[in-house]
C-alpha cells in the first residue's frame, strides 16, 4: 500500500512544487500532533481559522449536536435552518445597524465575488477600486482584483473595469468617481505583511465613496473575530463600510464565508433577476452552528482584548532576538528578521523546532505570526523559546537547507 505521502502527492492537485509534506494525526489547543507524536505549535491558525484553538470543547460540542440534527437539506435561501438563521441574528447583533442582512456562501473568494456583484447590481456601475499587494482570492473575479501581476498574469483575460491604487496613498481618493461601483479594501494588508492604514486615510475612503455614491467594501476575512484586538477592524478605525466581507474564522474551523450589507442593498440580489446570487452549500448547517459557537467564546472570553496583552508578550519575549522589526497589532504580526534571506529555512524546518511558521504572500522579508486567540501564556513563551533556537541555526544553516 503506498503511503500516505505518495497518495497525497499522486491524487491531490498541488498548490506548488514543494509543499510542506506534514503528516498531522491530529489538532488540539494551540497544538498539531503528527504521525510521530511530535508537537507542533501552531503559529498561523491555518491562516487566521482557528481564532479559538483546535477542536475547542464548545466548538465540538455545537458541531455533534448539529450533527445529530441534520446536515445539508437544500439549496441556500429556500428553507429556513436555525444555525443560519441565529448565526444572522447574533453577527449582525455585533456588527453597525447597517450591516443588518448576511449572505452565507462558502470561503473568502465566494464572499468576495458576492460582494463584487452586489456592488455593481446596487450601483449600476462597473468600476472596481482595488489596492496594490491586496490579497482577495482565487477565483477568477477575485484574482482580478488581487494586487499582484505575479499571480494575475498567467491567467488573463480577467475580469474589466478594474483599477489598481496604491494603499495609505492620499492620491487614491482622486480615482473614486461616478463610475465607480465600489472600493474593496482591506482595513489591515495582511498578505502586504500586515500594513496598518496611515493617518485618515480610511477615513477618506469612506467620505470619497458617499460623495459619489460608491460602496465601501472592507475585507475583514483575515482580521475579523478579534484577530487584531477589537471585534473587527471596523471598530478599531470607527469607519463604516456598506458591504462587510467576511470568512475564515466565521466558520470556527470549517468553511464558511459572508457578505453583510442593509437590507436596502442586499435585496438588490433578490429580483430582476430573481436569483441573483446561487449557492448550494453557502450556509452549511454545520459550519453555522461552529461558528456561532467560536463567535461565543471570542465574545463571553474577551479574546479580542486578550489579543492585545498576548501581543505584547511575544513583542517582549522576542526582542532579544536578531529580528528587525515586528509589525502589526494584536496576534496578526509580522516578524522581518534582521537577515530576511533566512525565512525560507525557518518556513521548511519549523516543524523540527516544534513551530509551524508561514510566509506572507507579497512581503518576502516578514514571516507570519498569528496563533489561536486561545494560545496561553506558557506557550507563547516556549514559541519564542522555540523561535530562538530557530533563528539562531538559520544564522548557521540558512543558505545550506531550504
């Protein structure tokens, strides 16, 4: 029987020519365990997922009693299911009036997509506005709103209209017009290395777009549920966007993405043509009640404001070390070591040193550093612990073993 490695490498498609190739048993807490018994911390969330841990006990909880209900019955918005229906009602209870009605669909780029044309249905327009080392997605509307040639190029034509501006640039507002439909921004550049915005600069945006009558779409798919010490980043910087964009953690470790906006704007989707926006498995019995419960431990546990402390640990257990800067706020951080060429031999042997490490997807020179919500204080400090003895072999090794 071949093993598990040569049936991963035969029949799955792969996302590039070396992938990590670890073999996890399995997760709990703030830990993977794999095939060998070795404890991993993991450092990343599987990309910001796991905001409350790995198979966290309220989480399981509510995923087995859904599951002793019913699983998949219909087609998305013909029937109503009470995990989707309560998980509604307890966001928007969280998010500005005006973000009021949710369309579940299944990952970031759905959402995103979603978004896109809800924009356009509502405004009439065409115009997207979107930032340089923006990160919104795969597919194919998403990829054409993606800040990177890199990853567009090889798959053109993409989608038209689309207008690529340049993030905490004052001159951006100058290109929101009467013919744009929307201005999709991240409020935090996670995939950029976890560029915060300057001065007003949000503010901007958002003053730009009422006077012409655009939509304000915020990305919150990486920064959302407390990841970056409030709620959602649309509090930390007190700017209301019209269409929220959100995934991720909204499913508590299974997939699930949203695209929240009024009623006014989201019944656009609704007639002329009816079905406007389809999906099957958008809103997944399972996925809600998952996420419901992880939304209920971030909020009854305070993992929002916990984030900030933790933050504050790691930037004090890691200042010793030869790193150049940390950039970030709350457990969304971006390490830049004082020698960058390092990171590709701290990436491929993390696992050695007990860490599960990540690259950002447009910063070269920074690492990712974004842990469960749930991450205690003893294991931040054996992460460091961890990250010190890593570093210091990648000073020795790092241009041997990539």
């Amino acid at each position: 029987m071949p093993s598990q490695r040569q049936l991963f490498l035969d029949h799955l498609g792969q996302t590039s020519p070396s992938p990590l190739m670890l073999e996890i048993e399995r997760a709990e807490g703030s830990f993977l365990y794999d095939t060998s018994g070795r404890d991993i911390l993991d450092l990343i969330s599987g990309v910001s997922v796991s905001n409350t841990g790995h198979r966290h006990p309220a989480v399981m909880s509510a995923l087995n009693e859904q599951a002793g209900k019913y699983m998949h019955l219909m087609v998305y918005g013909e029937v109503i299911q009470s995990p989707q229906v309560e998980y509604a009602a307890r966001l928007t209870s969280l998010l500005p009036p005006s973000l009021e009605s949710v369309y579940f669909v299944n990952s970031g780029s759905e959402a995103i997509e979603g978004a896109i044309k809800l924009a356009r249905r509502y405004t009439g327009r065409n115009e997207i506005i979107y930032f340089r080392n923006a990160y919104h997605g795969s597919t194919t509307g998403a990829l054409s709103v993606q800040g990177s040639e890199e990853y567009r190029n090889a798959f053109r034509p993409l989608m038209p209209a689309t207008t690529m501006a340049e993030f905490n640039s004052p001159e951006t507002v100058q290109l929101i017009g009467t013919c744009t439909a929307a201005v999709l921004v991240e409020p935090v550049q996670a995939e950029a290395g976890v560029i915060q915005p300057s001065d007003t600069f949000l503010d901007d945006l958002r003053s730009a777009c009422t006077r012409n009558g655009a939509m304000l779409i915020f990305d919150e798919v990486q920064t959302g549920f407390g990841r970056t010490g409030s709620l959602f980043s649309l509090y930390r910087y007190n700017v209301m966007p019209d269409i929220l964009v959100l995934a991720k953690a909204l499913g508590g470790g299974l997939p699930l993405g949203a695209f929240i906006a009024s009623r006014k704007i989201m019944s656009s989707l609704t007639c002329n043509p009816a079905l406007g926006h389809i999906t099957t498995f958008g809103g997944h019995p399972l996925c809600c009640a998952t996420g419901l419960a992880s939304l209920d431990v971030i909020v009854r546990e305070n993992l929002a404001a916990v984030a900030l402390k933790k933050e504050q640990l790691f930037r004090k257990e890691l200042a010793d070390l030869p790193f150049r800067e940390i950039r970030g706020e709350g457990l969304l951080l971006a390490v830049v070591p004082e020698k960058p060429g390092i990171i590709p031999f701290m990436i491929a042997n993390a696992p050695e040193y007990g860490l599960l490490l990540d690259y950002f997807l447009f910063c070269p020179t920074a690492f990712r550093i974004a842990p469960p919500l749930t991450i205690s204080e003893d294991e931040i400090r054996l992460a460091c612990q961890r990250l010190g003895r890593l570093v210091k072999e990648a000073g020795n090794k790092g241009s041997l073993k990539v």
